[in-house]
C-alpha cells in the first residue's frame, strides 16, 4: 500500500508539472489534431474503403502524439538532476517507473479523447454509438504502448539526440501493439462487434502484462549510473 | 543508539572501477555520530563517486558499507531512510513550489504530519514567505536553502554534501555554511566533500584528503595542532599525482 502511495506520489507530482508549465499535452495535442487534419483533406470523408484507411490514420496521430510527449517525459527530471532525488528515495526504483507510466498514461489518453472526437467531425463519422468499443481498444492498446515507451524513454533520457531516437528505437518493439490496434479500430468503426477481433484484443492483453511487468523488473538497471 | 557503538557509517575497502578506470581503489572510513567530516581532493580524486557509494547512488565494485547499522547489501530501502544527500544540483523541480516540492519528497519518505513539518522547514530556512513561489525564481542561494530543507525534511542520521557550495556567490555561500554550523551544533552528522581548502575548515570535526581514489591523509582537526591544512594538502596530492 505504501509503495503504491509512493507511484502515486510520483504521478500527482507529474500532474502538478503540467497544470503549472501546459508545455507538454497541448503539443500533443495540437500534433494529433494536425495529423487528423492533414489526413482529412488527402482522404475525402465517404470516399471508398474510408474504414481500412482510417484507423490507421487514427493511430499515426496518437503515436506520433505519444512520441513527442514520451520524448520529453523525463526532461524535469535531469533539469535538476531529480531522478537521483527519485532515486534516493526509500522505495524500489519500480515505483519511479509506474509513476511515470501512469502520468504518460493521463496524457495520453486527455489527447486520445479530444483527438476521437475531432476525428469524428473531420472524417463524418457518428463516434457515439462506437464510444464502448473504441474505450476497450484505447484502454488495452495505450498501457501497452506507453509501458515500453516510458522505458525507452528514459534509457533515451540522457542522449543528446534522445527525440531522433526514441521513435527509431520504438517503432520495432510497438509494431504487435499497432498492427493490433489498427485491426481492432477498424473492426469497431465498421460496426462488429468486438468478439470478431478477440485474437487480436488477447494480444494486446498479453502484451500490456508482459511489458508492464518488463518495465518493473528493469528499470533499475536503465536508470542506475 | 546505532546497532555499532556510536558509529554512523562503516566503510571498508569500497572500491568501485568504471570499466577499466579504478575511480575508488580501497577507501577505510568510520564516521562517527556528530561528526563534521570534510573530504578534500583534487578534480577527479573520487569524491562524488565515493558520495554516491555512501548514497546508494552507486554500487562499491568492492567492499563493504554499513550505515546507521544497516549494511548496503541487506536493506537498501531502509537505508536510504538515513541519509540526505546535497549536491550541487538542487533536485528540486523548478516548476513547482518550493511547498509543492517538500511535500512531494515528504511523500516519497512517507513522512506523517507532513504539512507542519513541511511548513516548519520553510520557517527554519527562511523560505516561509516564498512558500508558494516557483523554484524557477528563486536564486541559487535560496534554492541551497530548499536544497538543505529537502534533504533534512525526513530526519536524516546523517547529511552527505557534494561540493555543495558550487555556483553560489560569497554572501550565499558564507550564509550556507552558518546553516551547516547551525545543524551540526544540534548533533548532525555531515560529511562533505570540496575541492575548495578556503570553506568549511573552520566548523569541521574530522579532515581527510582523496586523491587517486584513496583517503591519503586524515584526521582529527584538533590533531593539526595549528599545522598549516593548505601545505599539508598540497604535498600529498602533488605526491600522488607523480
């Protein structure tokens, strides 16, 4: 209970950064919103097979959005050089991850509700009776994405060039999670029900489990000196 | 009392290389409770690593280290309870309050009655008004005073400094080394390392110096008898430096 008190801490802690600084979601933001938009002219909305090109167009703003905003996911920390403030701390290192996944985890997702719904009056598509649906994909395939991101992120942390590199280190190990991501999404537009896409929903579950679980068992050692 | 007489830290033999370069080659140390050690050494002698040893930052590639009774290999968690750790960065966030800032490592040591403890270190630092002023604003001298409220807020057996006076002009630098006087005189144990012969000197209790990853010379303050500090540092790291 203590433990999880202190990832909390750590989160709460991440929060009151961003409600101070507004640097890193509205960026997020306003990238998601871009990709949604430049996509909506290229692609008319009705035109034919509009329901295999869009949820791809979906996730490329979400994981370009989520890039940017897990690039910078440690920047305060080294500002100070606080991640050795973290790291004194009388808690296993684990905690310092989770707490920086979750905090990742509420950034992600305020940019993923905003960007579904502007998404839906670019490309004229009625999100609500599909809201259930695109919760599930959103809620198995974020935690998934985040959870090696945030991991990544911070053995980019103290690269120079760590906003280069983090997609190019990503990109490979993120591919299951978007493949999955992109056939579910789709399935859900096309108004399935989301037993059709059950293989593919067990993937991401498998795949959120093993990567959280990585994360904890790592992390001490990418962030030791 | 701790568990080994009145001794705060027990250092044999650490060692630590970084691949094929021996920063620390065998450093003996005890640290008893209420002392003020000063640890001198040139650039590169092994001073924040051996700070980041006793901090649990890093892991002695060799050796042993208990602190407070607790030996480093058996309850790392609890042993960081023991210790504040100073450095020149602050690790403090400069977005947030210095307020936000306390509680926030109030929260990670778990600390009980936090807001009155945190509000009482603002008052002791002389930061009570600054209170719910961003960090980012304050200057270098008032960020070492939240620095010493960080590392002091969970009642620390003892406070561990590195080069602590680094970007701080004359003013702020003489008002942090009163602080320094202040806690020891209440019984804190300190030891902190400086390349810097001209500070500190006066309020120490114990004098060592580290060059090329060894203690080359140490001793009690009173043991100087009025022998100049300054000669006696320079002939030992020249002699290790040849």
């Amino acid at each position: 209970m203590r433990y999880f008190k202190k990832v909390l801490a750590i989160t709460v802690k991440d929060l009151l950064l961003e409600a101070h600084t507004k640097e890193l979601t509205p960026a997020m933001l306003v990238f998601s919103l871009i990709v949604i938009v430049i996509f909506n002219f290229s692609f008319e909305p009705g035109m034919q097979n509009s329901d295999i090109i869009t949820p791809g167009i979906l996730w490329i703003a979400f994981v370009f959005a989520g890039m940017l905003g897990l690039a910078r996911s440690f920047a305060e920390e080294h500002e100070q050089e606080s991640i050795r403030g973290l790291m004194l701390a009388p808690v296993d290192h684990s905690a310092i991850y989770l707490g920086k996944t979750l905090s990742n985890l509420v950034f992600l997702f305020c940019v993923e509700i905003i960007s579904v719904l502007a998404f839906g009056i670019f490309f004229n598509i009625n999100i609500f009776p599909i809201l259930p649906g695109l919760a599930v994909v959103l809620g198995l395939a974020t935690p998934g994405f985040v959870a090696v991101g945030t991991l990544y992120a911070a053995m980019a942390s103290n690269i120079r060039l760590r906003e280069i590199l983090l997609p190019v280190l990503l990109f490979p190990i993120i591919v299951p999670v978007l493949i999955a991501a992109v056939k579910i999404t789709g399935s859900v537009l096309q108004g399935q029900p989301l037993s059709d896409v059950s293989g593919w929903l067990n993937l991401l579950a498998a795949y959120d489990g093993i990567f959280i679980i990585v994360g904890v068992l790592t992390f001490e050692y990418v962030i030791e000196e | 009392m701790d568990k080994d007489g009145n001794v705060i830290i027990r250092a044999e033999g650490l060692a630590k290389s970084f691949g094929h370069t021996r920063a620390l080659k065998g450093i003996d140390l005890t640290v008893r409770s209420g002392d003020f050690w000063l640890i001198f050494g040139p650039n590169g002698a092994g001073k924040s690593t051996l700070i980041g040893i006793l901090a649990t930052l890093l892991k002695q590639t060799k050796g042993k280290l208990t602190i407070d009774g607790i030996h480093s290999g058996n309850d790392i968690v609890e042993l960081r309870r023991k210790i504040g750790v100073i450095s020149h960065q602050t690790f403090l966030y400069g977005d947030l309050t210095a307020y936000e800032n306390l509680s926030f490592y109030g929260r990670l040591y778990g600390i009980d009655n936090l807001k009155t403890k945190v509000l009482h270190m603002l008052a002791e630092m002389g930061l009570a008004d600054w209170a719910d002023e961003r960090v980012r604003n304050f200057s270098r001298g008032m960020q070492q005073r939240l620095t010493i409220a960080r590392a002091l807020l969970h009642g620390p057996s003892i406070l561990l400094l590195d080069e602590p006076g680094t970007g701080l002009d004359q003013h702020a630098m003489r008002h942090f080394y009163h602080l320094l006087g202040d806690l020891h005189s209440q019984k804190q144990t300190i030891l902190m390392t400086s390349h810097n012969l001209t500070i500190g000197l006066e309020k120490c209790t114990h004098l060592a110096i580290l060059a090329g990853g060894r203690i080359v010379f140490s001793a009690r303050k009173a043991e100087l008898d009025g022998k100049n500090f300054e000669e006696i540092y320079f002939q030992y790291t020249e002699k290790e430096r040849k």
